[in-house]
C-alpha cells in the first residue's frame, strides 16, 4: 500500500468503530477501540485485503454477512482490492469494520463489562440512600446497556419486521430479568430479541414466542381478528438465529409461553 491508501484505510477503520491504531506497516495495520476489546487487521495482498479479527464468537457471527468473503471458516476476510476500484473496495471494507464493531461491542462480555462501569459512574455522582433505590438504578442501567447492546447486535432493527425506527424498537428478554440468576445472564445479548413494540408486548406477555428454527409461535390464547389486525401469521420468522440464543428461547417457550 502507499502512503494515501494507507491513510484512506486508516480514515475508513476511524470512521467504523476502529479508532486506534496498533500497528502500520506498509503492508499491515493492526487497528482497536477504546469502546469494545476486538482486535482487526488490515493487511494488504495484491489484488485483495485479508481482514482478521479477534474472538471466536466474533468471527462466527460475521460469517453469516460475510461468509462469502471468508475461505477458511471466519478466522479471515477478504475483500477484493484495487487501486482503479479504491472507492468499491473502501466501501466493502467500511460494511465489514462497522458491522464487526457493533458485534464486539454487543457480545456478551462487553455488555456486563459496560454494565460494571456504568453502575461505578452512576453511583459516584448519585446520593443513593438505601439498598431498593440501588437496586432500582442498577436495572435502569442495566436495561439501558441492554438495550444498546440489542440495537447493536440486530443492526438497529427488529429481529422479525426489519423496521429501523429506534423509538418503537424495545429489548424483550428470553428469561425475564428478574428470574436471571446473575447480571451476565441479564445482560447476555443472545437472552434477548430487539422487537417492535406491538411484538414485544406480546412476547413479554407470553402471546408469542420462537421455535429453536427462529419461527414464531403464536398462542391459541390470541384471538384469529385479533392476530390479522397485528398482522400476525405462521411462517413468521427470527432475521436470523445463532446457537447461544437456544437454552434462552427453550426457557421462554417453557415458562414465560401461554398456550
């Protein structure tokens, strides 16, 4: 690479959640964040770039956006390169680093790690008088990084409609909050489903729920007119699933469900 596409990669890596350089070579930049532990690096190879990431749970959930551009599995990508296409490929490379950035900064680990600083923060500048009202801002918090993690996770939109409007987007847990049995399985961004607010209401209350498949499960308890006016029917589906969502959904189907 020369020193301009050097520079217009590093702009790129800046511009999509990738703010620290590790490293610069002329034929390698290892780029990081303050705002998430992922690790990417950029190396350039003829007629093409290979990008690697940090995290196995990472790099499994690129595959399913950018599998084609992975020959071996997804512990590298590679986006086609060059100089006479420079604005084509920049553009490739922009989509991968932005949408590895909001999974590292989704995962579960980060979340409780957002979650940690988040409470030290609020409880240094709060006057907090009793054990309920710590407990009250400790959920407020906690369903706040939740959430953001979700909208980073599902790429701001409902994990069933698609719609991207953020103010009628709302996190639903799989296992209610309150039933979790630590803040890790609160926070953990695969124990929930970022839905709009007519899907949510009816997973929160049990009037739907998801096969291991993504389908969804409507309740006998829901009306026929009242599932045509909610534009409900079979063959709905999860945009997608992975494995980690399944013992969350498996519980939710069990104890949270309403036939």
């Amino acid at each position: 690479m020369n020193s301009l596409e050097r520079s217009l990669i590093l702009k790129t890596g800046q511009e999509t959640g990738w703010e620290n350089v590790l490293e610069d070579y002329a034929a390698q930049i290892a780029l990081a964040s303050a705002r998430h532990p992922a690790r990417a690096t950029v190396t350039f190879a003829d007629d093409r770039l290979v990008v690697a990431f940090t995290g196995e749970a990472l790099c499994g959930e690129l595959m399913r956006d950018f599998g084609v551009n992975s020959t071996d599995g997804g512990r590298t990508f590679t986006v086609p390169y060059s100089p006479n296409r420079l604005t084509a490929s920049l553009a490739l490379l922009s989509k991968l680093l932005r949408r590895a950035a909001e999974l590292a900064g989704a995962l579960p680990d980060q979340a409780v790690n957002d979650f940690a600083k988040a409470i030290h923060d609020r409880l240094e500048t709060e006057y907090v008088t009793s054990t309920e009202i710590e407990r009250l801002v400790r959920q407020r918090v906690g369903q706040d990084v939740f959430r953001e993690a979700l909208m980073k996770y599902w790429g701001g939109a409902c994990a069933v409609t698609g719609v991207a409007v953020p103010e009628v987007l709302r996190a639903s847990h799989c296992k209610p909050w309150a039933e979790c049995e630590s803040d890790s399985e609160r926070l953990d961004v695969y124990n929930g489903l970022l839905l709009s607010a007519n899907l949510d209401a009816l997973f929160d209350r049990g009037l739907i729920t998801f096969d291991d498949a993504g389908g969804i499960v409507i309740s006998s308890l829901l009306p026929d007119e009242a599932r045509a006016s909610l534009r409900l029917a079979e063959g709905q589906c999860l945009r997608w699933i992975a494995a980690p969502h399944s013992p969350f959904l498996a519980y939710h189907r069990a104890h949270v469900y309403r036939r």
